[in-house]
C-alpha cells in the first residue's frame, strides 16, 4: 500500500520542524502528473548505499544527460523519436518507445552520485549516503 504526498496534512509537521521550510517545499513541491516513463526502481542495498535503476532500451549512454543541481538529479534523453521513414523502413509495430524524457530524483543533502553505468538497456546510478562527522554518533564525558 502507498500513500501520496496529497493526502499528507504539511500543517500537523510545521510546529515540530525548525528549518526544514526547504525540504517541505522540495517534497510537497514535486510534480504528480508524471507519465511513468521511463520505468525505475529504487533499490536499497544497505545502510548506506542506494541504487536507481532505469529501463531505457533503444538508448546509448551518448542520449543520455544526468544532472545534479541544488540536491535534484534529473535523468534526460538528448535524442527523440527515430524517423524510420527517414531510412525507408517501413514500421509494422514500434513497441520499443525512445522518446524524449525527464526524470527528477530528490536527494538528500548526504546522499551522493557514486557513478553511473548504462548495461543492456538499463541505467544505473549508484548513490552512497556520507554522513558527516558533525552529524555522527558521540560520546559526552561528563568530567
């Protein structure tokens, strides 16, 4: 079962949230009229390490743009629809889709691009969440 941002009251969270005014706008802000393509999975692998997996069959890594700009990565095609009449191909049924997109991913501001790689058709980006020493775990003595 998945609830969506709309049914998310943002007022019950404001009274307990000290300067996190960004992060509600990023999150309440995100586009829902999405197409659904290109197909994804988010995948944690552990603790630390994310991966996100796209189905772009009929791409080269050359037609595709990754982003990273203010904590938002966005996935985007550079070529369009292929013409075949333009070849002289007569098409009986074009199943495999190639056209343009933009896909937009949120990320924390602990989460980094480790590296992208494109293999038989699928995208992936591996993403590893850094926390910083000012945000880890210690021990206070007390003297």
């Amino acid at each position: 079962m998945q609830n969506t941002l709309n049914t998310i009251d943002r007022n019950k969270f404001i009274p307990y949230s000290v300067g996190f005014d960004d992060l509600f706008d990023r999150l309440f802000g995100v586009e829902h009229n999405s197409t659904g393509y290109p197909p994804y999975n988010i995948v944690k692998i552990d603790e630390n390490n994310y991966l996100i997996e796209m189905a772009i069959a009929g791409f080269g890594k050359n037609d595709i743009e990754l982003e990273l700009i203010d904590g938002e990565l966005s996935v985007k095609s550079k070529k369009a629809d292929e013409d075949y009449d333009d070849k002289g191909m007569n098409v009986i049924h074009q199943g495999i889709s190639q056209r343009s997109f933009v896909r937009k991913f949120t990320l924390s501001e602990d989460v980094q691009i480790k590296n992208a790689e494109m293999k038989d058709g699928m995208l992936q980006i591996k993403l590893e969440k850094i926390i910083p020493d000012h945000k880890k775990p210690k021990k206070i003595f007390i003297k």
